[in-house]
C-alpha cells in the first residue's frame, strides 16, 4: 500500500484561488488505511474548506470500500458518470491521496488541474490498524534471499548491502536512537534460522538503473515488460 | 611512503588526524589554517596523519586539496574518502586525482549518515557501501575501473579500511571485517576503545585475518567530553573510570592528564596491535607526551 498525511489545511487552501470550484477525491483502499483521504476524511475535507471559504462543488470516493482510486477504469467511471454535474462544474481537483492518485484523476478527467491534498511517503505494510511500516524501496532488483528477506535498503539508513556500518549503539541505528539498525536485525533473524552464511557473500554494487525515473511495466497474463534507463526487461511466468 | 611498506617491516605505525577547516584556504598566505598548525606538531611524530572527509556529515574543505597540501609540507597523509557524498563515478574520479597528485594513502569508510551532520536535508548518495569502494580502489589498483575498462595509468595506493571493536554482536562485525579483507582492504584503524578487555577480545578474533590492525584511541579531554561520547558518538563507548580520572584534575591541568591516560593505556595494550591511531581533535600538542607515556620511540624508521 501507498503511505500518504494529509498536508496541512493552510497549504491546500494556498493552492486554491479566490473563486476556484473544487471537487474533492478520496481513495477507498491505502489512503482510507491512512486517514488521510477515506470517506470520512473526504467528507470531512469537504466541510473544512467550506468552513474557510472555499468553493467545493463536491465530493466523492470512488468505489466501494477497497477499490483503489488509481484504477483508472473505475475512478474515470464515477467521475464521469456518478459525478458528471459536480465534475463538470469543477475548476479543480483536490485528490486525498497517493502521487499515482493525483495522476489516475488528471486521467479520468481528462487532464483536469489537480491539486495533491496529501504527501506520500512510502509503500508499505499495514501491520495493524494504526501501524504501517516501509519494508522495500522498490528498487527494481531484489536482493533480500540473501538477507532473510529483510531489506537492507529499507532498514539500514545508509542503504547499505555488505554489513552494518559501525555506528550501530545497543542495537540501534546510528541515525535514530529509536530505531533498530536494520543489519543487527537481519543478522539476528538469520541467526535464529540458522542461515547466517547468506549474509557471508558479497553482494555487488546495484544497478541505479533499474532504480531511476521513470518507469514503466507492460503487463499480460504470461508476460510483462519492465521499462526502464536500463532498458526493457521481459519476463514470462510461464515454463 | 605506503604505510603498507611500514607494517612490512614491521614498524609500529603511527598515525594522527586533523580535520580540514569549515572554509577555504586565505589568498593571504601567512594565514595557516588550524589543521595545518595541528598537522605540524605531528609531523615530527607520527608516521601519518589522516585527513578527513567532511567528518561527522559537516560540510569543509575537501580532504584531498588538504591531504595534498600536507603532503607538499612534507607531510604523509591519508586521505579519507567516504561513500556519503559521492556516487561511484566520483569516487573513482576522485581516487585518480589523488593518486595523480602524489597521495599513497587512502582511508575508505561509508561515512556518517548526514543526519549528524549541517545540512542534514541533503541527499544521502551511499552509492557504495565501504566494501564495494574498496574492492572498487583495489580495481584501480589494478588497472581498471568498476566496469572493467582499462585504465592509461593505474593508481599504486594503500589501501586502509575501519572496523569498531566495540560493536555488539562482534560477530557481525567481524564478517564485515571479512568481506573488507576479502575486497582488499590492506590494513585497518579502529573505532575508539578505551577498554583493555574489549580489544583483547577482538584482537583474538580478527588477527586471523593477517592484516596490521592499528589501535584507534581519542583523546579523551574532559569528563563532559566523555559523557558527550557516550550519549552522542555512535560506536564509542567511553568507562566510568575513565571520565572520573579526567575529571579529578583542574581544567588547566587537563592536557597533562590527558596526555598521561592516553599513553599509559596504549602502553599497556601495544603489544596486541601494529599501531596506534591518536585522534587528538585539536590537542595535537600532547601527542609526543602520549607517546612518551606510551614508551612508543617516536616515528622508528620513517
Ligand atoms: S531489495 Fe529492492 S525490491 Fe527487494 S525489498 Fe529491498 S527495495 Fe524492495
Ligand atoms: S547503524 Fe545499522 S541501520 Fe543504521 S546506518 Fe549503520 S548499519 Fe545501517
């Protein structure tokens, strides 16, 4: 799932100018988990721009309860069909949600001005209700077999794939006191399973490549394409 | 000189450190920067002194415009080179220009993540970690670059790395210590240890690996400076013992006392390492006293 806050009020109001008709988007499925732009946030969004004076000539969270807004078939759908009136009246788009939310309501209005009502921080797991950890830093090139499936580009705050550096105090990160150093934590899980010579090898500088922007991935049930600087990487998940 | 040369025959080495100053070098030459001046108290002294880069993340002079200029005073240096601020292109750019102009020493670390440091909204690069530079300096050595084209000339370096002692679980961080050997690292400093029992522990561990290890001691100068350590100085750990005995003498007195602590402990544990590393952070000054008190005959053979 896609982490995002909510910015503050006083910068999303800065965004709108005098006299700006604004509809407002929610998203049913990660930003819903966050808090930051589910049915009641956006409702609630609604009524607290209204409250400073804004225009808003809407809102809506398209789908039921965990469709995401980035599926654009269905985003463009209730914008288009649900909302027409509303939509159609709009000057703008405040979107509770993820960059790639932002970017499925530009599509399904059909290049619409937009504006982000949330910052997003990372992808992560939803660990419970109230909890969301990042675990992976979408790197394009996964190594964690060799770290008991702990990422190192995640969990060590200097990224780094041979081994801790030496700043780690009382098993935390040299960077956040509150923090564990995400290497004792890999070597301590391959250590209770017995598997600490993965973490013995040497694991060679990353291919930036994969990691740079943009990128893309052509999907089909057997094959998929990655695009990238480093080129483009087909895959089958067949035999 | 490469240090390398030193621990072949068996000198025990002796390395200081300054750090470059937070600013250029003055048009007005009789302005000597401050680590110059430390620089020249230890010239006498030590058999090197390491320079280093942009330490603790905040922003200075380069390391290498400052290994250069003590090396034109007649000064061995050893230039640090961290993973923080450079991609692996200007790693290696910068290792070229090093060695081309006249460096043989190089200190290759990770570096401290920029949230220690002044401007700790600056992009962290780490394209590298420290194992993956030193196998990448060893290339160079070798005569090629991390992509396997061949170099015109190749650079001719020692090649020095880190490791803390004081790590928990040492088993962690002796397999990083390792993998450094295995990269190429030819000889290593060490994190600050203050405690006999902590380098005898490690000293019996990592001496398998055959490589000089030189002790690394900071220059303890007040009890304040020892709490600081241990509160703020990630991987040092500072005894009680220690910053009680600072603390028992007058501030005017400090240097003396400094100097008497550092060099008895070295005295002591000497024989367990190939040298010692002193990292006097601005007492350049009492480092032949340290050296005295430590029964270390300054600078054998260089
Ligand atoms: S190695 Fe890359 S893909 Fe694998 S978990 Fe880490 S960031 Fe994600
Ligand atoms: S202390 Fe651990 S997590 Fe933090 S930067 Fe060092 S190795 Fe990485």
């Amino acid at each position: 799932m896609h982490a995002t806050i909510q910015k503050p009020i006083d910068e999303i109001v800065s965004f709108i100018k005098p006299g700006e008709k604004v509809f407002v988007v929610g998203c049913n499925n990660c930003a819903w988990k966050c808090h930051s732009g589910g049915e009641d946030e956006t409702r609630k969004m609604a009524e607290r721009l209204i409250k400073r004076g804004v225009d808003v000539v809407g809102y809506s969270v398209p789908g039921p309860q965990g469709m995401s807004l980035c599926k654009l078939s269905n985003t463009r759908q209730v914008l288009q069909e649900n909302y027409k009136e509303q939509v159609n009246k709009a000057d703008s788009f405040l979107v509770l949600a993820c960059g790639q939310g932002v970017h499925t309501v530009i599509d399904a209005t059909d290049g619409a001005l937009v504006h982000p009502g949330c910052d997003t921080i990372f992808g992560g797991e939803t660990v419970s209700e109230n909890e969301i950890e990042e675990f992976c830093s979408l790197c394009g090139e996964c190594i964690i077999e060799y770290t008991g499936g702990l990422c190192p580009m995640t969990l060590c705050a200097k990224q780094l794939l041979n081994g801790p550096c030496g700043g780690a105090e009382n098993g935390h990160c040299e960077v956040d006191e509150e923090r564990p150093c995400g290497w004792i934590m890999i070597y301590e899980r391959l250590k209770k399973l017995g598997r600490l010579e993965l973490i013995e090898g040497y694991l060679g500088p990353k291919n930036n490549a994969k990691w740079s922007r943009p990128r893309s991935l052509r999907v089909s049930p057997t094959e998929a394409t990655f695009c990238s600087i480093a080129g483009r990487i087909t895959v089958s998940n067949q035999d | 000189m490469k240090l390398t040369d030193l621990f072949k025959e068996d000198i025990f080495v002796v390395t200081g450190e300054v750090g470059p100053i937070k600013g250029a070098l003055s048009r007005d030459k009789s302005k000597v920067p401050q680590c110059v001046k430390e620089a020249e108290l230890l010239k006498d002294h030590v058999h090197a002194v390491n320079v280093t880069d942009n330490q603790s993340a905040v922003m200075r002079l380069g390391s290498m415009f400052a290994s250069v200029g003590l090396k034109n005073r007649g000064i061995e240096p050893i230039y640090q080179l961290t993973c923080r601020d450079r991609n692996r292109i200007a790693l290696q750019s910068d290792l070229l220009t090093a060695y081309s102009f006249g460096i043989d020493n190089v200190l290759l670390l990770t570096g401290d993540h920029i949230q220690l440091g002044d401007h700790k909204e600056a992009k962290p690069v780490f394209d590298l970690d420290s194992v993956q530079l030193i196998k990448m300096a060893r290339k160079l050595n070798e005569g090629y670059d991390l992509t396997g084209n061949k170099l015109e000339n190749p650079i001719d370096m020692a090649l020095g790395a880190v490791v803390n002692p004081n790590f928990e679980p040492l088993e962690l961080q002796l397999l990083k210590m390792k993998k450094k050997v295995d990269a190429g690292a030819e000889f290593f400093q060490t994190q600050a240890v203050y405690d006999e029992g902590v380098l005898e522990r490690f000293m019996n561990l990592a001496s398998r690996f055959n490589r000089p290890i030189q002790l690394g001691v900071v220059v303890l100068k007040s009890p304040q400076m020892g709490n600081f350590m241990n509160k703020n100085v990630s991987g040092i750990s500072v005894p009680q013992a220690w910053i009680d005995e600072i603390g028992s003498v007058d501030k005017a007195d400090r240097k003396k006392k400094a100097a008497e602590m550092m060099g008895r402990f070295i005295g002591k544990v000497k024989h367990m390492v190939q040298g010692v590393h002193i990292m006097p952070l601005g007492w350049s000054d009492i480092v032949p006293k340290i050296l005295e008190y430590a029964e270390i005959e300054a600078k054998q053979a260089a």
